[in-house]
C-alpha cells in the first residue's frame, strides 16, 4: 500500500481495505471504536487517517499525547532498542524453566548488589517473574496472596489464617479483565454476568471496598476489619478511575497497617511505572514505600512488546509448576528491557517528566480547564500520568471530542472515571488521560496543550 505523507490523501481502494482490516478485529468498545488507523509513526509522531467524515482518507500528522495506554515511554522505533532487538534474538528462546544469560544480565542489573531497584527490592529478600501483560501479572499477584494462606500439602487455609479471606480494593481501581481480576472491580458494568468470588472457605475470595485516598476511612477499616483482611491491592495512583493522586501520607500509612496488621499489600503499578517522575510511584519524600508484591508493566515493554514484571518478597511463591509461563522473562524482552531502562535513566528522563509534569499540568490548567470551564472541571496528576476531569456534559460527548482532538492533531485517551463512590463522596466524571511518552520535550507538550484546546474549539464550534 502506498502511503502518503500527511496532506496527501490515500487511494479509494486502499481506504477501502484498511476499513475491512479494521473490521475483521473484534470490537471491544461495543462500536465505540475510534474511525482512525495510523500508517506508521516514529518518536511522538504518527501518521493517521480518518475512515470516515468528510477527510476520511487523508493522511493527518497526529502528536502521541497517550502513549499506547500509557505503555510507549520511548515512543515509536527508538534507536536505542534496535541493537536489543539483533541481540535479544541472538540469545534464543528459553523458557522459565532455564536459565539464560540475558536474564542474568537484566535481573542483576535491577536487584543485584548495587542494581537500580536494590534499595526498595534487594534480591536476598525479593524474587522476580515475568508476565505477558499487566493482567497476567496481577493474576500471579492474587495467587501469591492466596497461596500465602494456603497449606498445599493439607489442601486447606493454613492454620491462624482460616479467618483471613477478604482482599481490600478500591473503588473506581482497574486491575485488568481477566477472571480472577473481576471481582476486584467496583463497577457492576465489569462484572454483571461474569465469574464471580466464591466464598466458600478456604477456596473462597471475599472483596470488601473502599473509596481511594480517605485516610480516616482506610483507619477506621483496619480497626474494624483488619484481622479479616489477607492483602490490599491499590493503585498508587488510581488510573482508571481518573488520574486520583492520594493525599501524603496516605500510602504509607497504608503500608504501616498493613505491617501492624499482618496483611500483604499488594501494589499495581503497571500504569505509574516509570511515568510519574520516579520508577516507582510507591516513594515519597521518605524513599521507597515497602510493598510485599509489586507489579509493572506497560513501558517496561517499551512500546515494543508487552510484558509485566511481578516483584515478590521470597517468601510469597506458587505451588510447583503452578504458574509456569512460556514467556517469563525470555531473552528478546530482557534485552529490550535492559536496553530501555538504561537509556531513561542515563538520559534522567524519568526525572524529567516528573519537572515538565508540573508545568503541563499548570498549561492544561490555564490553557484548558480556564478556557472551557462548561467542559472541564479538574487537572490531576504526577510526572507524565495527568488527568483532566470532565463536566458531565462533556462526559456525553466524548466520541465526537476525541475526534475533534484526533483532526486537531492530537492522541489522548479518555478514563473511566471512579463514577458513584460510597460515603457520599462526589461523582467522579470520565478523565482525559493526558500521559505522553517520556521522550516528550518542554515544546512538544506546548503542542500538545496547544491541540487539545484547538481540537476542543473545534468541539464546541460545531456545536451539539
Ligand atoms: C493499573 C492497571 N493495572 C493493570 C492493567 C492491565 O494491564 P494489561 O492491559 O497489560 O493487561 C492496567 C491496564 O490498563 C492498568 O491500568
């Protein structure tokens, strides 16, 4: 297919073919898919075309403002994994059940002695296991915690732990879709009609839940329930439910009750790895914040392929060949890895996005949420996870808005948003995801406030 470049207008034929390729895969927006394919893309930039309206078929020249779901820190084809590619692929395939050099090198590298992660990970006490994507990974972190209270060789709840079935979660989380992750969704929209927790000890789940980031909420809980409770899973920074940043404290005083009550606490950090101005969003100004199981993902892969890392204290394990994976940690993922995190680091642009954040918030701030108060209502976030809450009536016009944005030049996506929380807290309407690949400079995010407030011009120009 001939591809022109953006101005130029693709031929009827292949505008023709790339609507039936957008066809043949299954919609899982319930057809609320975006009209819109890119053609290719490198650093921040992609080249897409419309497949409907009036420019359906000409090539647009679109800033990433998304990053893939947040999973592209380096943006399109960046040289620095081009040499991990050859090199990854030259060190075969094993699976979890060998060991393999490249792994050595990337585990080492992270957990070893004097590795980047060591301070908050160090290997005597933490063991580590890849996954194929975030939803696998807290999949394996949910085993480990209900392993952790079960005694294999009885095939019954370890003794002292019989009463310790419910896992604490938090309104409004996503954790991912998969079916053990069901039950630890708020949302009747995620979970009517599909496998939920059986509570029949001692195979039983129980899942109790309370509205991120209150602080006396979470105190009063523990007090009342804590000897109930096997782990907590959060979100350091809830993603979904629309860019929640929790007050100080909060998430180490979470991390305290835990340890006072012998409750695992299990940390999802696959969206906020990496995108928050730190590796980790489990840190405050005191260092890292203990965590029993923590688990990345999304730009660990680096836009390039899509795995999951759960880091676990040694003690936390699976029943023998009870999670074994054909993809844990093979080579050509561990090269891309070792490769990418090097690069962020050595170019600091982690700590980058964690100063520009600031200042995109501040322009989103003025140049957004001031110049169109009847659509948006809030700026939240840290680093390169921001957030723009909506006014509920933008919140019906959301397909058209991302269009406007998507002619506009601009990518951004749109969260759930936490809806309905308990204890009367107020409505939490969707959120822009504003979270652009880290290789993102002080002038690209002045283009990208820059488009989002042409683009929503143009959304309340055309009217209703
Ligand atoms: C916080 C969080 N956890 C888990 C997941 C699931 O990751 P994946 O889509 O790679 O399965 C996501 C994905 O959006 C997420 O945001």
């Amino acid at each position: 297919m001939r591809t022109p470049a953006p101005g130029g207008s693709l031929a009827p034929a292949d505008l023709e073919r790339l609507r039936a390729g957008q066809a043949l895969q299954m919609d899982h927006y319930g057809g609320g898919r975006l009209p819109f394919v890119s053609l290719q893309a490198r650093g921040l930039v992609q080249h897409m075309v419309p497949l409907e309206g009036e420019s359906a078929g000409q090539v647009l020249e679109v800033l990433d403002a998304s990053g893939g779901y947040a999973s592209a820190c380096l943006g399109a084809a960046h040289p620095c994994l081009q040499p991990a590619f050859r090199e990854g692929l030259e060190r075969g395939y094993v699976t979890d059940e060998l060991g393999s050099l490249e792994r050595t090198l990337l585990l080492e590298e992270l957990f070893g002695p004097g590795g980047r992660w060591a301070d908050r990970f160090p290997g005597g006490e933490y063991h580590a296991s890849g996954r194929n994507s975030g939803s696998e990974g807290l999949e394996l972190a949910l085993r480990l915690v209900l392993e952790s209270g079960f005694d294999r060789r009885r095939l019954t709840a370890k003794v002292g732990r019989e009463a310790r079935r419910t896992v604490l979660a938090f309104e409004g989380a996503w954790h991912g879709w998969t079916g053990g992750l069901v039950p630890l969704l708020n949302r009747r929209h995620y979970r009517l009609g599909l496998p939920l927790p059986g509570t029949e000890p001692p195979f039983g789940l129980d899942v109790a839940f309370l509205p991120f980031g209150e602080a006396a909420l979470l105190e009063r809980f523990f007090a009342e329930q804590g000897s109930k409770l096997s782990a907590v899973i959060v979100e350091p920074i809830q993603g979904d439910a629309g860019i929640l940043v929790p007050p100080p404290g909060y998430l180490r005083r979470l991390a305290a009750l835990c340890r006072e009550h012998d409750v695992l606490l299990v940390a999802d950090e696959v969206l906020t790895f990496a995108k928050t101005g730190r590796f980790f969003a489990m840190t405050d100004e005191e260092g890292p914040i203990p965590t029993d199981v923590t688990v990345i993902g999304k730009s660990l892969g680096m836009g390039a392929v899509s795995t999951s890392m759960v880091i676990a204290r040694r003690e936390l394990t699976v029943r023998p060949s009870g999670a074994v994976s054909t993809s844990d940690l093979r080579p050509l993922t561990c090269a891309l890895m070792r490769s990418g995190l090097r690069y962020l680091a050595e170019e600091r642009l982690i700590e980058r996005a964690g100063a520009l954040g600031t200042e995109l918030r501040e322009r989103l701030r003025r140049d957004v949420v001031e110049a169109f108060p009847a659509l948006f209502q809030e700026v939240r976030g840290q680093g390169y996870m921001n957030g723009v809450e909506l006014t509920e009536r933008a919140s019906h016009g959301l397909s058209r808005l991302r269009q406007r944005l998507l002619e506009a030049g601009v990518f951004v996506e749109f969260m759930a948003g936490a809806g309905r929380r308990s204890h009367g807290l107020r409505y939490l309407f969707p959120a822009m995801r504003v979270a652009p690949p880290l290789i993102a400079n002080d002038e690209d995010l002045r283009r990208i406030v820059e488009r989002i407030r042409e683009g929503t011009r143009r959304f309340v120009e055309a009217g209703p």
